[in-house]
C-alpha cells in the first residue's frame, strides 16, 4: 500500500513538472519495479503533463505611462506579473499557500536573526551571466540603499548586513530576530537582477523580455534555458494593459485575449453564459480601501477620521460592489485568510448617530472630497458614491471628484495633493509583510502618512516586537492589539475584502489549486499555464 501511494506521489509530481523524466524512474525504481513498469509509469504521467507552445495575450486591468522594468518601482497588477514574468526571487508562495525556495534552493536559521540562503547552481541571466551570491547581494542593496525610494525599502530595514559565503551562498544578519524573513525575500518587488543592471528587465525568469511599452504592451518569448521544471509553457507572450473593464471583457470574448483579470462583477452573469469562458473566484487576502492621510487637512483630525469611519454600510458595498464575491473589513488589512486575524475585535457597523457625533466634535464643515477611479478598483466611483449617499445620512457632505484612469497611480494615490481617494491592496502572507508594506512609519507605501500620533508609535514598537516573538500566543496578542490600532486610530477606511475574480478562455489549462496570495494565480500565470 504504501508503494503505492509512493508511485501515485510521484506521478503527480512528474506531471506537474516538479520533478523530471530521470528523477521519477530513479525514484520508482527504488521501489523495486522492473523498467517496463516503470516506463509505462512515466508514460501515463507525461501524457498529462502541461502542453508546450502557442502565443498567450492577457489582458490587464492596469497599466501606466509611468510603469518601468525596474521591479523597485512596481505598483499595479501589471508590473507585478510583468515582472514575475521575466524574473525571479529568493523564494515565492506556491501555488498551494506555501512558502518555497525559489532562486535560493534551501534556506535556514537556527536563531531567526541571522538567516542563510544557499543559492541554485548554474541558473543564468537573460543575458548568458550565471547567477551567483554577487547579483543577490547587488540586488538587494538597490532597495536598501540610503537613497533608494523602493517601496520594499521599509521591508529592509531590519537587514543589518548582507553578506557572501562564496558564489553561491548569501548570509542575512538582522538587527532582531524576524521568523517571518523568508517571506519577506519573496516580495514581488526584491527582484534577482544582474548586478549593475536593475531596470533593463534582464532576469532568471521563464521569459525574454523582446519589448515593453509603458501603459500599453510587453513581448516576452519563452527562455529556452529556463531553469524551473514544469514551468513556462508558452512560446510567446503579449501582455496588454486593458483599463477598461468592457473592453477587456469584449477582447476575450472575441478571442482577441485569452486572459483577463478583475472580472467586472456587474456583467459575470453575462460571462458565466458564454461557453467559451471560464470564471476563476480565490478567496484571500485582497482587499479596498480608502486611505485618508493625516498630513492632510482635515483627516489629521480622529473625530473626522471616526466620522468618516461609522458612516458606511460595508455590506452594502459588499452587496452592490462585490455583488457578494467578498465580505466586510473592520478598518484593518488582516483578513480571516490570515493567521492571526483579530476576530475579537468588535465589526464597524454603519451607524449614523456615532458619526454626527464625531463629526460634530471634529469642528468640520463644508464638502469633503473623495478622489476615485475605476483605475483603482472596479467599481471604486461607484463605491464613491454610496459612501457620499450614506454619509448625507449623519450630515456629513461628500464629493465623489472622478479621477482620470491613466496616471491615477502616481498623480492621485499617495499624494498630498489628494487627501483621501479609492486604493486597493492584494494583502500579503503574513500580517508583518502587510503592516510593514503600508502601515509603518518606514515604508514608502504608507498612504495614509500614518506617523505622527501616539497610536501610530505604538503601533510601530509592537510589529518589531512581534516580529522577533518566537511564541505563537504571545505574537497573537501583539498583532491582536495591531490591528484594533489601526482600526480605531489609523486613516485607512477598509470596508471590505474582495475575492479574486478573473476569467480565461477555455483553451487555457491551470494546475487544479490556484494561488490566492493575489490575482491572476499569484500573478504567476504566465509560468504556470499552459494551453489544453
């Protein structure tokens, strides 16, 4: 029996492509099986291995002239698969939740603090160049840098010293203990370049990048040299920023596309009728927000901020928004998908009353305004506008200012020239990650400049404090006492979680788990599909 259940293991594992043709008969022969058998086993589970070949065209639902291949700068949907396209990491979240190694092929620590990465052998550039510990180091120091504006450099700050123990092992030492490093290396942002070449978009990933257009298309061809087993299928791949959400729907309908992300819930009835369709929900960590920041007149003030906060009917937004592919947010960007989500923490409710109150005690008058686009999130103007509708209730006057699509990211969202607007965020494994990518007071991606109250500070000693927290109840407590923090103090409105929902073609085959750490299969696709 227990061979058996061996040799099922193992053709599974051929047929997924994490292990070879040689590795499977190796293994099965172990057990004893005469070649024959074991050839007819490899036969069987090749014959269900991914398909190699055909140009793959994606339609996304971002994209901006301001995009570049320098993965520091990566801030949508279509940088992160874009780069996840021609590059690779340390290690990435599997397609299962898992964290695995990726470029590094073990990692270990006795301590948490001081943390060793022991690197692949001969995985190669783009441009022939081996990989070794000095682009890893490199790499790393571009977002680290005193200098850097990466918006991984506040992941970093805990990084005392990089160093190299010959050409393929690299040693972190941290200022603290940090059980959660590894993930921390996979960020879709940290990159492994060449070393003094960063923004070209030469990487160690499935494809070659032939060319790539700001806001509008990049051509990758299938690297030949591809390292990863299993992986890559396509021979071409066109990526193609399509903001609108009827015409990217349109283009795969048409068989212009054979992918797209972000369905728009307002028409996936339409789409589930299509026969050549088919519809991918994940639920995970993703969520919408709307970040007010406290730099900015008049959300500096807590009784507005609190005003704001109680004056929103979240189920309603899940309800008209999400059209139920979701549920409500408490004000804090834990979901229930994470490990230690706060469920004790008491759910927001709409209550008119408690936000006259504030309001009347935040000494504010006049119209408030509210900046989104659709550029955001499907459906963020719409939101917008239920948020203004249901505020008039506890007298509180909103206006919805509709944003230009294009530049909405670098014009609108985090800029003091916008005081509140519509965001969303894709979550993060861990509830470290999230709160050190948008909430403490050393990102870049603080969006709502969250620094200057008692709060914040607290806030910030307890995430180093849980960070180096070896016990499970004890780190539980802390990130409890997080998330009721920025829920009460903090200026981000996060009044639901969204699920994931794109849709393909029916020509496109996936592996049967999808990732849910974000959209488009972790933004993985275009490694990990393939065409039936």
């Amino acid at each position: 029996m227990m061979t058996k259940i061996f040799i099922e293991q193992q053709q599974k594992k051929l047929a997924n492509g994490v292990i070879d043709r040689r590795h499977f008969m190796m293994s099965v022969l172990a057990t004893g099986l005469a070649v024959p058998t074991v050839l007819s086993l490899a036969d069987k589970a090749e014959a269900a291995a991914p398909n190699r070949g055909g140009l793959f065209r994606m339609g996304i639902a971002h994209g901006s002239t301001t995009d570049t291949l320098d993965s520091a700068t990566s801030e949508n949907h279509f940088t992160l698969i874009n780069g996840y396209t021609f590059g690779n990491h340390l290690t990435e979240v599997s397609n299962t939740g898992e964290l695995i190694p990726e470029l590094a092929e073990s990692y270990e620590s006795s301590d948490a603090q001081r943390w060793v990465f022991n690197l692949r052998q001969g995985v190669e550039f783009h441009n022939g160049k081996t990989m070794t510990s000095e682009d890893v180091i490199a790499s790393l120091a571009h977002h680290m840098g005193e200098d850097s504006t990466s918006a991984a450099k506040g992941l970093l700050t805990a990084v005392k010293s990089v160093t190299a123990d010959g050409k393929n092992r690299v040693i972190f030492d941290l200022e603290s203990a940090n059980a959660d490093f590894p993930y921390i290396v996979s960020d879709y942002h940290i990159s492994i370049r060449p070393a003094g070449d960063m923004a070209s978009g030469i990487g160690t990933g499935g494809y070659i990048l032939q060319s790539f257009e700001p806001g509008v298309k990049t051509v990758l061809q299938r690297n030949p040299n591809y390292w990863k087993d299993g992986r890559a299928h396509f021979d071409e791949v066109e990526l193609i920023s399509i903001i609108d959400p009827t015409a990217r729907q349109t283009a795969l309908m048409n068989g212009d596309i054979d992918a797209m992300d972000r369905v728009d819930l307002k028409t996936i009835n339409l789409f589930k009728r299509n026969p050549n369709v088919n519809i991918l929900e994940i639920t995970g960590t993703a969520h919408y927000t709307f970040p007010m920041r406290l730099n900015v007149d008049p959300f500096g003030d807590y009784d507005l901020r609190m005003a704001l906060k109680h004056s929103i009917k979240r189920q309603e937004l899940v309800d008209k928004i999400l059209l139920g592919y979701g549920a409500v947010g408490n004000d804090h960007p834990i979901s229930t998908a994470n490990r230690y989500h706060n469920s004790d923490l008491p759910q927001r409710e709409f209550d008119a009353d408690k936000a006259a109150h504030h309001y009347k005690k935040s000494g504010h008058s006049g119209k408030i305004q509210l900046s989104a686009s659709d550029a955001a999130f499907a459906g963020a103007v719409d939101a917008a506008q239920l948020i203004a509708n249901s505020a008039s209730e506890a007298g509180i006057e909103i206006e919805v200012v509709r944003e230009p699509n294009d530049g909405y990211w670098s014009n609108v969202w985090n800029n003091d020239a916008k005081g509140w607007c519509a965001c969303y965020w894709g979550g993060r494994p861990t509830e470290d990650w999230m709160f050190s990518a948008a909430y403490t007071n050393d990102t870049e991606w603080n969006d709502t400049a969250w620094k200057g109250t008692d709060s914040s500070k607290k806030f910030n000693s307890l995430v180093k404090e849980a960070r180096a927290e070896l016990s499970d109840t004890k780190r539980r407590e802390l990130y409890y006492e997080c998330q009721s923090l920025i829920s009460d103090d903090g200026g981000s409105i996060v009044p639901l979680f969204n699920s994931f929902v794109s849709a393909n073609s029916k020509a496109i085959s996936t592996d049967k788990q999808i990732a849910a750490n974000w959209d488009s299969d972790g933004a993985k696709c275009v490694e990990r599909w393939w065409f039936a």
